[in-house]
C-alpha cells in the first residue's frame, strides 16, 4: 500500500541523499579533506616564500637602479666641482656630493638586506620543495581516484533526480506543496522521527526527535493506522515513525546537519 507519508519519507531520503552526492562533486569527498588541507597548507608556505624572493628581487633591482642614478649624480658634481667659482659654491656642492653618497650608503644597504631575506627564502623554499614532493605525488594519486569515483557519483545523482520526479508525481499535489514549503523553511529536513520517551513508573510518552516536543497519542495512531501527514505541533515538521516507509530515517535524520545544529 503507497500511504502519502511512506512516500514524503522516500521522498526526503532521496533529496538528502542527492544533496550528498552534489556537495561531493561541488567540493572533495571526506576522505580526502585531510591530505587537501596539508596541501594547501604547504603550498601556501611554498607560495608565501616564493613571493618574499619576488619582493626582495624587485626590492634589490630598485636599490641597484637608485644607486647608478646616484652614480651619475655624484659625476655630474664632481665635474662641477673643477667650474665653481666662489667658496660658497664650493661648500654647496660638497654638500651634495656627500647627501648623495649618504643616499648610495643607504641604497646598497637595502640591496644587501633584500639579497640576504632572498638568499634565506630560496633556502627555504628548497627544502619545502623537497619534502612537498611526496605529498605532491600522494595528493595526484588521491585527485586520480576521485576522478574516477566521481562518475559514479554523478551517475547516482542522475538516477535520484529520476527517483526524485517519479516520487513528486506519486504524492497528492496538496500534500507534495505542503512537503516542499516545510523542506524550504527547515532548509531541507522537513520530516521529524517520533522518538519513544520511557518515563517514571512505566509511563511511556512520545515526543519529537527534533525539537523534543510532545506528540500526543492520537498523532501516532492517526500516522500509524493511516499513514497521514502530521506536523510536529512545535517545529512544523512533518512526524513519522522510525521503521515506517524505507526504514532509513536514521539516514534522513543525520542526513541534513543544518537541522541539528
Ligand atoms: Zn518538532
């Protein structure tokens, strides 16, 4: 017998597990997050160095072109030097003469200095390459086998979007709108397990497995006898019983994480 319920249960298996298989082809899979960090982590260091010894080269180029202006300053003085005239002159241009030769000091310090952090940097980077290696040859072969794992995962997805339609066609409109608008406000886990509560002196009571609110007895007969669409009288999700339609609820239920946060 198709009860609506059964159906809405299928119904949001199949969407969880759908959307599994569409984070999985949009990013990397689990097994893999591991080694992807490291190795992100490593060839950012890589490139981090790489960009220090760009730095300092660019660095030292400008301190070698400031020096051969400076260069070309001070001969430009010194020959001036043999024309002046009065000793205020003099004074002036020996003046210049020793600004620009404090300048080229200073500029080749900074050349020194941008050489030294390159010089540190290319070390560095060498023995990073070096142990990258490794990891680089792990990260392909892993990359490799998630190529070949992702056509399957596709091809999975393709038959859950299949699923999905032909399980939408099945379910009365009324109820299908009613599914969708809860899958929409609840950001994909519209159906809520009722969990069984045993109490003091025996009593046993039911409540939500989402929200812990109460269901009362009639709901659960009502789903139970007649497969009917509840709704939680807290959070709005549609109820069901563990062990009713696929018998994946445990599934359903850890399948949308956003809900149990
Ligand atoms: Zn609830």
């Amino acid at each position: 017998m198709n009860r609506p319920l059964d159906t809405v249960i299928e119904l949001q298996h199949a969407l969880d597990r759908l959307r599994r298989a569409e984070t999985q082809l949009g990013g990397i899979p689990d097994w893999m997050k591991e080694l992807d960090a490291q190795y992100r982590e490593r060839r950012e260091e890589i490139d981090s160095l790489e960009h220090t010894i760009e730095t300092a080269r660019t660095e030292r180029k400008e301190a070698e072109a400031g020096i051969a202006d400076a260069q070309e300053k001070l001969k430009r003085y010194q020959r001036q030097i043999n024309e002046v005239t009065t000793q205020r002159e003099y004074g002036a241009l020996l003046q210049e003469i020793d600004t620009v030769k404090g300048q080229i000091a200073g500029l080749e310090e900074q050349g020194l200095a941008a050489l030294e952090r390159s010089e540190a940097a290319k070390g560095a980077v060498e023995e990073k390459r070096a142990a990258f290696r490794d990891l680089e040859d792990r990260y392909q072969a892993e990359l490799a086998r998630w190529d070949g794992e992702k056509p399957g995962i596709a091809e999975e997805a393709r038959k859950l979007r299949e699923r999905i339609e032909v399980l939408r066609e099945r379910v009365p409109r009324p109820h299908l709108a009613h599914f969708e608008r809860i899958y929409d406000r609840t950001h994909g886990r519209a159906m809520a397990p009722i969990r069984k509560v045993e109490r003091a002196r025996g009593a046993t009571m039911w409540h939500c497995a989402v929200c812990h609110y109460n269901v009362r007895p009639q709901v659960l007969v009502e789903i139970q006898d007649r497969g009917s669409l509840v709704q939680c009288d807290s959070c709005k999700r549609i109820l069901y019983l563990e062990g009713e339609g696929e018998g994946e609820e445990a599934e359903t239920v850890t399948a949308s994480g956003q809900a149990q946060a």
